[in-house]
C-alpha cells in the first residue's frame, strides 16, 4: 500500500504550509488533510496529529505510526480509544532544543533586567528610570527537568553568566550543573535558585507540581518560567505568590486550557510576561524533514525514536 500521510496541525491554512514543506523534503510522498470527506480513512498509513478526536485515529484500519506534532503528546494519549498498540512519536527536532534554550536565555535574562516594569511604562509612554540589582553571574537559575532541552537551555544560560543547578527525577550529569534528585532534595534545588525554570514532562506527578506547596519553598523574591506543560502550573496560586512577593516575576508560555481566556487575570498581572506556547516549536519544514526521516526509519524496519512510554508518562 502506497503511503498516505494525513495531518492534523494548524487547520485547512496550515495544510499548505505543511505541503510545501514535504514537497521539498519528501516530494513523493502523498498528503492528506485531517477531515477531508473525499478521503478514504482505509488508505490512511501514518498521521500527524496535535488534538485528534476522541476515538478517530481508532478508525483508521490501515495506520502504522502516529506523530505528535508537538514535543508533547497530551492531546493524543487523553484519548481513551487510542489504539495502543501503534507507535506514537514524539517531536524531536534538533532546532526545538535550540529555540527552548533562546527562549530561557531571553526570559532569564528578562527577569534579571525586569522587561515588565519596562513594558508597562513604554505602553505609558513614561520614562521609568531605574538600575537592574544583580547581574547574571550573581543569580542561580534552577532548571526543574534535565533532559534534551534542559540540558540545552542550562548551556546557553552558562554562556551568559549565570549559574545554573538542575533538578529531575533521575540523576543527571550536565557538565557545570550541580545535579539535584528527587523529592528528597528537591527543597535543597529551590533554595538555591534565584529563578526557576520548569521544563518537565507532562505526567500525573508533574500535575498541578506549581502551586502553593512548592512556591513557599521557593527562595523568596525568586522568578518563575513555565515553559512546559500547562497542566502542571496552578494559576491563582502562582498570582498570589506574585501578589505577596514570595516571586519577583514569572514568564509564562504554557497554559490549561489554551490558548488564554481573553478575561483571565493573567494577561494584565503587573509582574507577568506572557507568551503564546510558542517558547521551542519548530518550523514546519523542520518537522516535515523529521517525519520522513522517522518514516524512512520505520520503512526499512528500523527502531523508532522518541517513543511515547506509557510506564514514564511521556
């Protein structure tokens, strides 16, 4: 049976960026778009999917590997018809990591300079004259999740100065990043940093992680950035510790539900940035290259990358 690719991600204006984009890396390769009536669901090998429909990729008799077009597959496994038996991969762009580390890199350095207080006053047109406190090598920035990205954004932020711990559920060794482990130690990795940075996977552990609890053991006027997965931040408790100074500052690119209701609080917050889940999404010529690259992988019968894991929850 002939490939047959069909894509869910970004709608009907998307779709022709996404053609374009196959055109030049996989040029024989048969597209199709998500929803099409004059498909046929039986010809369908491979999907590239964000937020499928509950039960739909369940009717596609002849598919062969599911693609997040994403790093997170959130959307995906919510499904409770997902056939589990197909493989579903995860986004793993080279240039992702790139772009998560800029983003950091930008927000910490943002943090440190406070852009809000600059933002506000040039949407003012006021001239508030201030002298940023501390330079970078006088803060700690803690990664909460070192893997790919973290690892990445830990090295560029190094570049700038700052120092740099890391925290995970499993030891990890990044050259000039004290390592910290687990839930016994992770009081320790919040002491130490001066602004957080979370970067962990989506899983029932990480579920609703940034909240009051864990914001009181932060080191007091810390900044936040949340640029993992929205399901994790718990809002109202990040804005009252904003609100009570126990954190200086957040940046914030990820959010449950999205995008951002227009009336939530957050868009106004005095001491909030906020960006459109845009912190390391790769262009659409990168997936596409990806796709077929893993396509070809699973055609000569070789071992997938970036496999969804059940057992770890990504």
């Amino acid at each position: 049976m002939r490939e047959l690719l069909v894509v869910k991600s970004g709608g009907p204006a998307a779709f022709v960026e996404w053609q374009a984009a196959f055109a030049a890396v996989a040029p024989g390769l048969e597209l199709a778009l998500w929803g099409d009536p004059a498909l046929d669901p039986a010809r369908i090998t491979h999907a590239l999917v964000w937020d499928p429909e509950p039960g739909a990729l369940a009717r596609l008799p002849a598919l062969e590997v599911i693609f997040g077009a994403g790093a997170g597959v959130d959307a995906i496994i919510a499904d409770a018809e997902l056939p589990r038996h197909i493989p579903l991969v995860r986004m793993g762009v080279e240039g992702a990591a790139q772009r998560m580390g800029e983003y950091v890199a930008w927000a910490a350095l943002g943090l440190l300079r406070d852009q809000r207080r600059l933002a506000i006053a040039q949407a003012a047109s006021r001239w508030d004259y201030f002298e940023p406190e501390n330079t970078a090598p006088e803060r700690v920035v803690g990664i909460m999740g070192l893997g790919v990205m973290g690892t990445r954004a830990a090295t560029m932020l190094q570049g700038l100065g700052f120092g740099v711990v890391g925290w995970s559920r499993t030891e990890k060794f990044v050259p000039g990043v004290r390592s910290f482990v687990g839930d016994a130690e992770l009081a320790a990795f919040l002491a130490e940093s001066d602004i957080l940075v979370v970067l962990l996977p989506a899983t029932e552990a990480t579920r609703g992680l940034i909240a009051a609890p864990l914001l009181a053991c932060a080191k007091p006027g810390a900044g936040l950035i949340l640029a993992g997965r929205g399901t994790q931040a718990v809002i109202p408790d990040i804005l009252a510790a904003l609100d009570a100074g126990q954190l200086s500052g957040a940046v914030i690119d990820v959010f449950d539900p999205e995008p951002l209701a227009a009336d939530s609080p957050v868009w106004a917050h005095p001491k909030v940035t906020v960006t459109p889940h845009c912190a390391s999404l790769p262009s659409r010529r990168e997936r596409a290259a990806y796709v077929a690259e893993v396509m070809a992988r699973h055609r000569r019968g070789e071992a997938l990358p970036n496999l969804y894991d059940p057992l770890r929850g990504y």
